[in-house]
C-alpha cells in the first residue's frame, strides 16, 4: 500500500470514528445538531478559491439554514511526530476560513513534539492521537478545557466562545451574538447534585420492597396506590399530548398523557415519580410544575442545559430501576443464557448474525416479560454488563463520565 492510499485509509478511520462520536453525543458539539463531511472546500478570501478540508463538522442553531460553529480537523498520517510546520499551515487555514466561528484539531497516529504541543496550544488547537483500540487520547485540549473545571458539578458542557465570554448553551450564545435581548430559563437559579446510579437504584429499591410488584414486574396500580398515600398526591390520566407526563407542586399532582402505548405510559409514570422522589425538595416553592416531552425522555440533543439533562438522566435511571427490578431482571436473563447455552454470561452484540439473533430475543423476551420497551431493557442490559454493545450508550455511562 502506498503512502497516499494510507494517509486515505488514516482519514477514513478517524472520519468514521468521530462520526460514531458524534452519533453517541461525546464530541465537543451536539451531534444531532451537527452534521460531519469528508472533503468538503471552504472559502478563502486570500486563496479566492475555496481550501478543502480532510474533514469538517457544521452545528447549526435551532431552525438556523446556516452553520454557527465549524470544526476543522485534520488528519496526519506520518513515521514520525507532527511538526510545528505543520501546526502552522493549519493555522494559516483556519485563519482563511474563518477564525471567529472556527475550531481546529489534528489527529495524528504517531504523535507530538513537546514543542509542537506548546505551540499548538499557544494557537488554541486540539491534538488528539488515534491509539490502537480505536480510541482518541487527547494530547492537547482546546482553550475550553483549560479553562473549565470539569470536575466541578456545576460546570457546564461547552459550546462557543464569543470574546471573553463562555457560551454553556444556545441561548448564552445568541445573547453573545445579541441575536436576542434576553431570555426566560426556569430551571437555570436550581441546584441539583450530582446523583450515582448505584444511589438512585438504592432509592427504587426501597419503593420496590412495598407490595408494588407482581411476580417481580411492576404494577402500576400498586405503585400509584403507594405513591398516592405515602405522598399525598394525586396521580391522573389525561390527554396532554405533546406534553408526555408533568409534576405539579401546587397542589401536587402528577398527570400522564392517556394517548401514549402501554410501555412509554409506564415508563413516563416512572419517570415523573422519579422527579418526585427525587427532586421535590429542589422543585418545590421554585416552580409550578415540570412537564416531559419527547426530548426530555429520549435525552434529544436539544436538551443542553446542564440542570436540564441532569434531572431527566437521575429520572430515566430511577424510572428503569423501578420497571425492571435488578434482582428479578437478572434471574431472567441468566435464565435465558441458561437455556441458549451462553457461558460467558453476557452477549456481545457485533456483526456476527448468531450474536444479533441472541440479543432481539432476549431484549424481546425481557421486553414481554417485564411489560416494558425493548430500548428500556436494552439499557439496563448494557449498564449492567450483560450486553456488551460499545455502539450504544448507556444512562450509567453518561452520568460517570460527564458528572451530569
């Protein structure tokens, strides 16, 4: 193979990798906001002519035709260390397109000088090496991972900077940009801690020792009973849509939207419990009520804030604990591995057809068993360790790896 056709090779590699990033929301920008391309040219004024680019990667505001942030990266294939040249014909680039909304990073395979990685930090530009399993080790973060503390709980994820100002969501943004004069966040004056998986099961599974569950499955109307007297609530079925569930706090009360299937029902009921167990202390005497739509459930990438992700990430993990119960789920799906001869105790969802047909039968056994979605059962199998399917995420992950 010659040196073009490796240096091709290397960028497909890293354009694939960060596509899957992107795909699972752990790049620097949200992927479902973000679209990735390979070769894709860019005006120079200097050049009048447009620079091409090994890849690139385009966020847009919402509903906005135009991208606000574009991130350059570019990919070095070489027997030896990325040069200081190097770094500066990059700059020179990203000064042409554009510097004010533009990002750069290169990736190399072999790796950085020291005096390079001064230099390209000095530049504000990310270096990352591709190690042999396939994954990025940061070599030099940009400017926004010097300067944030991401070991704070209340920091918040990065998303531009305009001048001296740190923009942690859209609407920070269009302020900066003063494409707005203001804006309205409820939730932004809460405080809400950092919560273990590990912690929010403990408290499901205090509600799961009450009489609230039928041969190890959840009964709703046990549960609704149970919630209803130990907190004094009024729980009701109504139709909403789009809203999918709300808390109330004055007076309290929880409503469920009436239109949704038997499993998202349930699950949204949980959900909105796990609000009230958990996060009526912060809620109360702040705001009215809190309601759910499909982004906040499904964690769609719109939902930035900080708070935000954090209190529907603690809710989903409480509402899971509590549709399948640990000791029950498990005792099923070693059962399954039992019957299908599976010796190694999880499944190892790849391309292998036998692995794929193992994984929909138990995630559709689960799913009939336990009355709740596969997606619900599919993640309590990844964050337990029982499937291992490093293609997905899971709500442990998200909360160990970020602190949301």
């Amino acid at each position: 193979m010659n040196t073009t056709q490796k240096g091709n090779d290397f960028e497909n590699r890293v354009f694939f990798l960060i596509n899957d990033l992107l795909e699972k929301d752990e790049f620097t920008v949200p992927g479902k906001r973000s679209r990735i391309h390979q070769k894709k040219g860019y005006y120079s004024e200097n050049r009048k002519n447009e620079i091409i680019t090994d890849i690139s990667i385009e966020t847009f505001l919402p509903g906005a035709t135009e991208y606000s942030i574009l991130n350059i990266i570019e990919c070095k294939f070489l027997n030896k260390n990325v040069a200081i040249d190097d770094i500066e014909e990059f700059d020179s680039k990203l000064n042409q397109i554009g510097r004010h909304n533009s990002k750069g990073f290169i990736v190399s395979n072999k790796g950085f000088a020291k005096t390079t990685i001064n230099f390209a930090k000095s530049l504000k530009i990310g270096l990352l090496k591709i190690k042999s399993n396939n994954e990025f080790e940061w070599i030099n973060y940009r400017k926004k991972y010097e300067t944030i503390d991401f070991e704070n709980d209340e920091t918040e994820p990065f998303l531009a900077k305009v001048g001296n100002k740190i923009c942690n969501n859209i609407a920070d943004f269009l302020l900066a940009i003063k494409a707005i004069d203001f804006y309205n966040q409820k939730d932004k004056f809460l405080t809400v801690k950092f919560l273990t998986a590990d912690y929010i099961k403990s408290i499901a599974d205090r509600i799961l020792k009450y009489d609230v569950t039928n041969y190890g499955v959840l009964d709703t109307k046990k549960l609704i009973q149970f919630i209803n007297e130990k907190y004094l609530i009024e729980i009701q079925f109504e139709r909403l849509y789009p809203i999918m569930g709300k808390v109330e706090f004055d007076p309290l009360k929880i409503v469920i939207d009436t239109t949704l299937d038997e499993h998202r029902q349930r699950f949204t009921l949980c959900h909105e419990i796990g609000h009230l167990v958990l996060h009526k202390k912060i809620f109360e005497n702040k705001i009215k009520k809190k309601e759910d739509s499909e982004y906040t459930l499904s964690l769609n990438n719109t939902i930035t804030d900080l708070i935000t992700r954090r209190i529907e990430i603690q809710a989903n993990i409480f509402a899971s604990y509590l549709l399948l119960p640990s000791e029950h789920f498990q005792l099923e799906v070693f059962k399954f591995f039992i019957k299908n001869n599976i010796s190694k105790n999880y499944i190892h969802l790849d391309k292998q057809p036998i692995n794929q047909l193992l994984a929909t039968q138990l995630i559709s056994e689960m799913s009939n068993k336990f009355n709740a979605s596969q997606e619900a059962v599919r993640l309590r199998l990844i964050d337990t360790n029982l499937l291992k399917d490093t293609t997905r995420f899971s709500y442990r992950s998200l909360l160990e790896h970020s602190k949301i």
